[in-house]
C-alpha cells in the first residue's frame, strides 16, 4: 500500500512557510524542500496561495513523478457537517443546532427546522482556522518511490523594486537605493535563501488580482526578530542583475519587508534647465525644464527616483535599467524662472519647377533669461528631419539631425545663441 505524505506548505495565517525564493520585479518562483516515503505525495496549498499562482508553473524538481492529480477540498467547515455548533442571533440565545451543509451554511435546530445562518453567528467547540470559509487545493503526485526534491511554482505574489533617493546640495549630491519585497499574498514565507533579479523577464501566465488586504511595512519586524540581512550583488545572468540576500529571514503576509540596497558612487551629476524639442520654422517660446545627469559606478536596475535639494523634496521620477558608467538624464518638471524665446529666419529658400521648396537655409536664435540668484545652465535640443541635414559646418547627416545648444546664463540676466539649419530634399 502506498503510503501518503502531506506536505501542508502553510496551515494557517503567521504560519511562516520555509522556502527559497527568486524574486523578479513582477512575480517570484518559489522553492520549498518536500520528502516523499512511499509511491505518493501531496502537496496542499491554501487557496489564497492557488490564486497568485502563475497557471502551468507548478513543478516538481528532482523528484520524478508519473501523473499529477489537482482537486479542490471543501473548506474547514466542511469537517464539521453532521456535528453541532452553536447559533447565536441578534436578541436570541444561544442554541446548539446542527450544521448540515457547510456551502450555504445550513443548519437544524433542536426542534428539526432547518435555516441559514451567517458565520459571524456561530460559535465552535474547537478554535477555527484562519480564513476557514477557503477551499484548499491539492495536487497529489504518483512517483516511482521514495524521494526527495523541490516543489516549485511561480506566484504574482511576491515581487519586489529598488527605490532611490538622490540627496544634492551646493556640496555635491548622492545616490542611495533600498529594495521593497512585496509580499500581497495570505501566505507568510520562512525564506531561507533569497535573491533578487532585475531585469525584463517575461512569463506568459496571465496576472492574478492580490488579495485585499492593506499591506504594511515589515521592516522593524525584521531588524527586531533577527539581524536583518544584507544584499550583496552577485553580477550578471545572461541580461539580469544578480542580488542575493546575506542571511535568512521572514517575509510575513501582506506586507512589504524593505532592506537597505545600493549605495552607488555618482562619477558624474549635474543640473541644467533643458529643452527637448522638434525644429519648426515658427516662432517659439516657453520655459526651460529643471533636468539632472548623473552617472553612477554600479549597474541600477529601473525604479522610482525621490530627489532631494537642501533636504527637501522636488520630485520623483523613474529611471531605466542602466550599465554602470552610462549616463541618466531625467526632468523633473518646468522651471518657470528660467525662460526662453526663440526666433526662425529663412536666410535662403531654393525651389524646384512647381514652386515646392527642396533646400531651405534657416538661422534659429535662442534667447535665455533666467530671474535665478545663480548662473545656470541651459540645453536645447532640436530634432530636425528632412532628407539631407546640416547644423551649421557639422557634417550632413540623412533623415535626422540634431541641434544642440548648451549655454551658461547668469545670475539675473540673459544669453543668446544661435545656429543655422539647412534642409535638403532635393
């Protein structure tokens, strides 16, 4: 006879499951030890674990197995069908009655009426579970023998992103991340092994709303139970930035556990007022948008950046996956004591045999004023097209061009610069 082993990955809610997790910014895969002693093993997963679950993901790693049977099991009360409960309702008292169907809650009192009641009006000899009106699922596996291996599935659960706060000053600037383990799921995880990875990974199962609950920092938990761990990089894997955490710890359910992360050295910052734009032959004026550059010494992967100025708060943004060494560029919104006038004159115009233009000469004039206490910088950039492009003696490019102007404008005063456009399209 087969023996049958239940491996029950978590009885109840605050029941921390051990397991290995590999955490990716939209889900995670997670890995927990299981043993079989006999031809069978089943796995019970409580429904609030099935629901985060990626369809088609769940395997069973290192232990063969020959068939794989997945069945739903009636909930907590289920058990209780034939036995007695209490029944308590509003301005009544309490009765003992029978509960006959678990599903709709029936019951049948002393006097053999039978009626419906509401969950929150029963009471119970033994203490329930939480979350005892859930199914479980149970996938039950046939193997060849005995055996040990990993059970492992991928869940929309657990995810996880780095946050970044950059801290400038008159002194210079900073660069600090922390990384927020999100976990939306009823299930809590023993993690003893964990890692993080950045980068586009995509899967195909399709996403799964969370359960409800408001998730909540987990962070003093952490630093209180146990030394919190470290995460250390762990380089490349095949496009993917690499972390591993320092040590084992506890991701409790609904919550967000956040641990200090990158600490990058910045080789490069700086501010400007700045302009992206399209070349028009119209006239043109505006504000500037408050734009930093930066680079740093350690790969980043994308997040949310918080900038800080003096302490203070001006803005957040996101910034891309970047390798170390390369440059981030991103705006921060307009910059109304910094403004601009710009000005197009045609200095030639060439036109074929039905009057069309085919060669246009254009002198665009930028002028900068700035009402600031301190000289700033200011950058424009104009994407002109055509199908032969000059910017002033610069070689002539085909298609798309760019115009850049970079100027310091001073405390209180004005600047002005310009350059010329020749469009081709003969």
């Amino acid at each position: 006879m087969k023996q049958l082993l239940t491996a029950a990955l978590v009885a109840a809610l605050g029941t921390a499951s051990a397991a290995d997790l590999r955490i990716y910014p939209s889900f995670a895969e997670v890995r927990e030890p299981v043993r079989a002693t006999g031809g069978t093993l089943t796995v019970t997963l409580p429904e609030a674990a099935w629901a985060g679950l990626i369809p088609g993901t769940l395997d069973l790693d290192g232990l063969p197995f020959t068939s794989a049977v997945q069945r739903q099991e009636p909930n907590w009360l289920a058990s209780l069908e034939g036995k007695t409960v209490f029944l308590k309702r509003p301005g009544e008292a309490t009765q003992p009655v029978t509960l006959i169907r678990a599903r709709d809650l029936l019951v049948r009192d002393a006097q053999g009426r039978y009626l419906t009641a509401r969950y929150e009006d029963l009471s119970f000899d033994v203490a329930p579970p939480v979350n005892p009106l859930s199914p479980t699922q149970t996938l039950t596996f046939t193997l060849p023998g005995a055996g040990a291996g990993t059970l492992a599935y991928l869940t929309r659960g657990v995810t996880w992103a780095p946050r970044y706060t950059l801290r400038a000053s008159s002194q210079g600037a900073q660069l600090s991340a922390l990384a927020d383990i999100r976990n939306g799921t009823d299930l809590a995880y023993d993690v003893k092994t964990a890692e993080l990875y950045a980068g586009d990974v995509e899967v195909r199962g399709q996403p799964v709303p969370f359960p409800g609950a408001a998730l909540r920092n987990q962070a003093a938990d952490v630093e209180t139970t146990a030394a919190a761990p470290t995460i250390n990089s762990q380089g490349e894997l095949r496009g993917l930035y690499r972390y591993a955490l320092s040590a084992p710890f506890t991701l409790p359910a609904n919550s967000v556990v956040t641990l200090p992360f990158l600490t990058p050295k910045l080789t490069g910052f700086e501010r400007y007022a700045g302009l992206n734009t399209y070349f028009t032959p119209q006239n043109t004026s505006g504000t500037l948008s408050r734009f930093y550059r930066l680079k740093a010494d350690e790969r980043l992967p994308g997040g949310l950046v918080t900038v800080r100025e003096e302490g203070r708060l001006v803005g957040q943004t996101s910034i891309p996956e970047t390798a170390a060494g390369a440059q981030i560029e991103f705006s921060l919104g307009n910059d109304p004591d910094v403004r601009y006038m710009r000005a197009v004159q045609t200095v030639s115009s060439e036109r074929n045999a039905q009057g069309n233009p085919v060669k246009t000469t254009y002198r665009v004039t930028y002028t900068f004023e700035s009402s600031k206490d301190r000289p700033v910088r200011a950058e424009v950039t104009e994407v002109v097209g055509g199908r032969r492009i000059v910017i002033d003696s610069a070689p002539a490019r085909q298609n798309q061009a760019r115009a850049e102007l970079r100027v310091d404008v001073p405390a209180g005063g004005k600047a002005t610069r310009s350059f010329t456009v020749v469009v081709d399209n003969s």
